[in-house]
C-alpha cells in the first residue's frame, strides 16, 4: 500500500519517450557531405522490432504502424514486464 502512494506522486511525471529504428557510426566529413536523397546505412535488418525508449532507457520494442495518417508504433515485447508480474506472484 505504501509503494501505490508513493507511485501516485510521480504518475503525472512527463518522461521523454524516443523510438530508435537504428544506429549507425559516421565521421563528420561523411555527416558534412549528405544531401537530400542520401541514405544511411543503420545496424539493423528491415522488419527488426524497434526500440521504445524512456528518458534514454529502453523499455519496450515494436513495429510502425499507422494511426489517422500518423505514424504509431505497436508494442510486441515490454522488457522487465515478466519479472515484475512474478515478484508480484511472490
């Protein structure tokens, strides 16, 4: 009971949330010469989950959908959600 009401004080916290579709190491002189139609070759395949991040933690990974002409994204995995539901077993 004591953990809710401490909870209760921060819910209304805004948090940064980023989605990472991937990374990619580039010099300066490379970052210099892009233009417009350029491409950057990230570290991941097309259709790997993306990263949901929180204030720079990653919490979740999911796939882009779109919403009312808008860009979304569908969670398939929250990491750490499992180990809370089985301390919460405990």
């Amino acid at each position: 009971m004591a953990n809710d009401l401490n909870l209760d004080k921060i819910l209304d916290v805004n948090v940064d949330v980023s989605v990472e579709v991937g990374r990619t190491r580039m010099s300066i002189r490379d970052i210099k010469a892009l233009n417009q139609g350029a491409i950057i070759e990230l570290d991941r395949a097309a259709g790997t989950p993306l990263d949901v991040l929180v204030n720079g933690t990653l919490v979740a990974r999911g796939e882009i959908v779109v919403v009312k002409e808008k860009f979304g994204i569908m969670l398939t995995e929250v990491l750490g959600q499992d180990d809370d539901e089985e301390e919460a077993a405990s």
